[in-house]
C-alpha cells in the first residue's frame, strides 16, 4: 500500500487532534471536574456548573483563546516530531501545519504574562522547526529538539492551568 503525501497530512492532522484531547485533559486536571455522584442532587451539579461557568468568564478571552492555541500548536510540534523521534519513520512531514500554527500563536495576544512567556518561547520552536531538514542527521536533532521544547512549554501550561483551574472548565467532558 502507497501512503499518499495528502493521506500523512491527514493522519498528522489527526495525530495533532488527539494530541490536543491528550494534552487538554492532562493540563485541566481531567476535565471540568463535575462531581457525579449516584443519587446525588442535580441541583448541586448545576450551582457547581453555574460557578464553574462564573470563574472561567473570569479568565480574559485572549488567555482561554491563548491557551488553546498554545496547547494546540504543541501538539502540532509533536505529531511532526514524534514519528522521527521514535525511529518509526526517517523523514519529517510537510511544516506547512507548523506555519499555519506560528502564525496563529504570533498573533495571539494574551493578557497573562505567564502565557506571553510560552508564546515568545513557542514561536520560534515552530519556525525553526518549520525550516528543519525533512530527512537525516539533521531532521532527527531537529525533531528530538523540537519534542523537547515542546515538553517544556507544555509545562508552563499545566503551571497555568494549576494556578488557573477554571480553564480546565473550558474543556468539554
């Protein structure tokens, strides 16, 4: 069976969706944090909804938006890395989805400095790694760089999300 360049794009593009799933869920602290609980009141559900709705309204829209675009870019990084990095295959695909990522991450304009930190740190991981070598010594130092930035910004979200745990309100259940 031929693989297609267009069909690896669209398993990446796939590839980056779970990744965002994956990376959402671990930097919420596992999602909305809903308390269900057999025979439980539905009215205590919905206050616990109400307020959790009141204190991710509290969170600028530029920081909710920067967030997961960062998360999001993040796994882009990864979904063109990751195949390199683990040896299953020997070349990069295309960087078109890490420019249209750089693009979208430079114009986000949060008002968290803490999220303006990973910004300035995340985009010039997605325009070196854009312009990386697609094969080679050079693709594989270039991936297993990448990755590892990648790892560390995603760290400064999950400080984020800890310090900010409405956000984790903001991903669906």
């Amino acid at each position: 069976m031929c693989i297609q360049p267009r069909d690896l794009n669209s398993r990446y593009a796939s590839l980056a969706a779970v990744a965002l799933v994956v990376v959402g869920s671990l930097l919420a602290g596992c999602g909305s944090g809903s308390d269900h609980k057999a025979g439980g009141d539905g009215a205590a559900g919905e206050e616990a909804q109400q307020r959790q709705a009141e204190a991710l309204a509290k969170i600028p829209e530029a920081d909710r938006t920067a967030f997961f675009q960062l998360a999001t870019a993040i796994g882009t990084v990864r979904a063109r890395a990751a195949p390199v990095v683990v040896g299953s295959s020997d070349h990069l695909s295309g960087a078109a989805p890490l420019v249209a990522a750089r693009t979208q991450v430079a114009g986000l304009h949060p008002a968290d400095p803490d999220l303006v930190r990973l910004r300035d740190r995340l985009v010039p991981v997605l325009k070196s790694f854009s312009r990386a070598s697609a094969s080679g010594p050079a693709a594989r130092r270039a991936a297993r760089q990448a990755f590892s930035s990648a790892d560390r910004i995603e760290a400064g979200l999950r400080i984020y999300a800890r310090r900010t745990p409405a956000i984790g309100g903001a991903i669906p259940d």
